[in-house]
C-alpha cells in the first residue's frame, strides 16, 4: 500500500472519529468517492491501525441503527413541506 493511501486512510479515520460524521458527509470533505471511504474504513484501516478500526467499526454500526429513524424524519419533513405548499 503506498504511502499516500495510508496518510489518506489516518485523516479519514481521525476526521470521522473526532466528528462521528457519516460516510456521505466524509467523502464530500476528502473529495473522494463513498466507495472510496468505505473501502479506506473497512478494509485498509485494520491494516494499518487495529485500535482506529475499532472505533471506526462502532461509530459506523451506530450509524447503521440509527438511519432508519433519520430517514423516516426526512420522509416525515418532506410531506410536511409538500402539504405547506398545496395549501
């Protein structure tokens, strides 16, 4: 692995630490690819530094059983604006 994916994959790991920010939102800031991040959290990380890896992996499982109820707050907003507007 070159020496600028492993820099790359620390700044993602320590930025997603530090913010619990999403996947989504983290690879707008690094300019890369959602794949791309995935990829750097899941399979690159544990490579590199097993103790990030795990905090990683529980901030994204935190992630992961929390999206339903962001989702349906977003569905929930959106009909409210779409009835504001029809009346």
């Amino acid at each position: 692995m070159s020496k600028k994916i492993i820099k790359r994959v620390n700044e993602i790991a320590d930025y997603i630490i530090k913010s619990k920010d999403t996947i989504r939102n983290t690879a707008k800031i690094f300019k890369v690819s959602k794949s791309t991040v995935h990829k750097d959290m899941q399979e690159r990380l544990i490579l590199i530094n097993k103790n990030k890896y795990q905090k990683i992996k529980k901030i994204m499982n935190d992630h992961i059983e929390t999206r339903h109820i962001k989702g349906g707050e977003s569905t929930r907003q959106l009909f409210l604006r779409k009835r504001e507007v029809a009346l």
